[in-house]
C-alpha cells in the first residue's frame, strides 16, 4: 500500500459518516414536522366538533291553528242529596223498636221508630196531678166568689172583700192555665217519642237499635237516623279563577260518574257563590239534577262538563314544547336565522298530548318539540331534518 493511501480513506470516512447524520437529521426533522402537522390537524378537527357541539340539534314542528270545537272545562264533584235530615230525639229513653233499616223508602210522617220515656212519663203524670188539684181550687174559688157576689147585693160584705175574693179567683185560673201549658208542653215531648220521617225519601244510616240509650240533643255522631230526599240531587263544584267568567246561572252541563261508565245526566247551574275561596283560589257552584230512577249515589263523585266558547285563535303544540318557570309558562321558536327566541305564552286549554294557547304563539311558527336544558333567548341552534 502507498503511504498516502490511509490519510486519503480517513477524509472520506469522515465524509460518509456526515452524510449520514445529515441524513438521520433530514429524516427525524420530516418525522417532527409531520408529528405536528397532524396534531395541528387533529386539534383543528377537535376544536370543529366542540364547535359543533355547542350548537344543539334540535326538532322543530310548526304551530297549528287549533280547531274551532266545542270546548269545555272538565272538573271534579261531590254529589249531595237535595234534601238531607239528622234525625235526632228530643227525648231521653230507650229505643223500643225501629221500623226502617238502611236503604228504606219512607213517606214524610212515616214512623221509623219508638222511643220508651219513663221518667218523662212520670214528669207527665206529676203535671197533670198538678194540674187537677190547681182546676179544683179554681173552682172552689169561682164559687165563693159568686156566693160573695149575692152578699155584696144584698149589703153583708163590702165591695173590698168582693174584688178580694175575684183577685183570689183570678190566681187560681193563672195557676190553671200555666200548669196546663206545661202539661201540653209534656204531651207534645212525649208525642217526640215517635220518631218520624220528616219528608219523602230513603233511609241512608241508621246508628241504634233496640235498647239502646238515647239522650237529646243534635251533636254530630248522635242521630238516630238519616233521611235523604234522593229524587232530586245538589252538585257542588269548585271552578278555578281564570274559568268563572264562563259559568253563569241556568247553564246546562252534562254529568258523568265512574260507577256507569258511557252515560252522561243533565244538571243546570243553579247557584254561584261570588266569591273566591282563599284557600282554592276557586268558587264554588252548585248544581242541581234529577235523580228519578236513584242511578247516582249521594256523596259520590262525578265528573262536571261546563260548556265554553269557542275559541278560533287558539294555537295547539305538543305539551313536550313547553317550558315552566318563573316567568309561567313559556315555548322556544327557531327564527329565521336558526336563533332560538323564547316566548312567553298564556295556555287556553290543556289536551293531554297537546296545548291549546290563547297568546304567545302564532300559527306555523316552528317550535322546539322538546327543548334542550340551558338554551337561552338568542342561542344558535341547528334543526334536525326529518
């Protein structure tokens, strides 16, 4: 080998060695640069769908115009009967006998029980004894006093001890009459013994039975019977504020019951109270019905069908589309520029599945069929297509 030749290979080693890290250098750059461009592009594509994201999807349908039907307002009852008698005693005893159980039709003045009053009739019998010594002294008196009459015409007695002897005469038919009165007062007690219906009806409770203590007095949970007039029924209803102005006195309505599911019975408003109860936020109507084949129960419930206007600017949505706060009752609407913008709303008739409004809303407006959580007035949002 020359001399030269190993200082000359040394040079090119060098060379090549060089090349080569420029090379790796060259490739790890091409990796780094290619690293982050695809990073930039996948934080682009990321912030795209944040971006995307906020902006929800929403479904709209467009508000119709409500079908100008015949409306009405559906609300609970209590049947009452029309009539509706406590039949309490007025005198103490034992109950004899009952003549009518529960269920039982009565005529007014029909006899539904008998009641034993010893001591009353001992009372009665003190008074009459009274009585009789009292019209006995009265008599005796009449005829002295007639006797002193014919000696004060002929001069023997003067016309002092006349007028005694009338004054005397005169006590003694006061005395009369008053223990008469009370002997009348007795008898008509003891006529009290003999418990009768007060008017034509049924017998719907009855609290003793033979034997049975009974003490005067009308404190509730005492009577001995319950007399229901069920021919004709009162139905009382509570209508809540915003719906009086559509009850009037002598409207008729139809009533139905859960017990006879499919028939419906005429009744016609017969009262009103004018007021507001504190405590509803209603007033309460009465009602009246007949009842001639006894079909409803008293103290049933039933259903009120109050008739109501027409109301032809009525706008229907689904119920899903409103939304409660604060602020009462409100829908979202999508405008033209895909903004969601909210609006207050006053609801006209509630369906079930839809909404009848009476102001807010106008007729193809598109709504938001269920709102989103959290989306304000002005927020963008981006309709579904169907």
């Amino acid at each position: 080998m020359p001399p030269d030749a190993a200082p000359a290979s040394a040079p090119a080693s060098r060379r090549a060695i060089l090349v080569v890290l420029l090379l790796l250098a060259a490739g790890a750059a091409a990796v780094l640069i290619r690293g982050l461009d695809e990073r930039a592009d996948n934080a682009q594509r990321l912030q795209a769908r944040v971006d995307a994201a906020r902006v929800p999807v929403v479904s709209v349908v467009a508000a119709r115009q409500a079908a100008p039907v015949a409306a009405t307002l559906d609300l609970p009852g209590r049947l009452e009967a029309h009539s509706r008698a406590l039949i309490h005693a007025r005198v103490p005893g034992y109950l004899k006998r009952w003549h009518a159980d529960i269920g039982t039709p009565v005529r007014a003045g029909q006899l539904l029980a008998e009641i034993e009053t010893p001591e009353l009739d001992q009372q009665l019998a003190q008074a009459r004894a009274e009585m009789a010594s009292a019209q006995a002294n009265a008599a005796l008196s009449a005829a002295t006093a007639r006797r002193w009459e014919s000696l004060q015409a002929q001069n023997f007695i003067s016309s002092q001890a006349l007028e005694e002897k009338r004054g005397d005469l005169a006590v003694r038919q006061a005395q009369v009459a008053a223990l008469q009165a009370n002997v009348d007062r007795l008898e008509a007690l003891r006529g009290f013994g003999r418990v009768v219906a007060p008017f034509d009806g049924v017998v719907t409770a009855r609290s003793t039975d033979i034997g049975a203590l009974v003490n005067p007095g009308g404190a509730a949970g005492t009577e001995l019977f319950v007399v229901s007039d069920l021919r004709r029924l009162r139905l009382y209803a509570q209508v809540p504020q915003n719906q009086v102005a559509f009850v009037r006195r002598g409207d008729k309505v139809r009533v139905e019951v859960p017990e006879r599911p499919g028939q419906s019975y005429a009744a016609i408003v017969q009262a009103l109270a004018q007021a507001i109860g504190t405590a509803s936020g209603a007033m309460q109507v009465q009602l009246a019905l007949d009842n001639p084949a006894g079909e409803l129960l008293p103290g049933g419930f039933a259903t009120v069908r109050f008739p109501l206007p027409e109301r032809r600017e009525a706008v229907s949505v689904p119920a899903s589309a409103l939304v409660f706060g604060k602020d009462g009752p409100r829908v979202i609407v999508v405008d033209a520029d895909s903004k969601a913008r909210v609006r207050p709303v006053r609801i006209a008739r509630d369906l079930g599945a839809s909404v009848e409004l009476a102001s807010g809303l106008q007729a193809d407006e598109r709504v938001i069929e269920s709102p989103p959580e959290g989306i304000r007035d002005g927020d963008a949002v981006e309709v579904k297509t169907r």
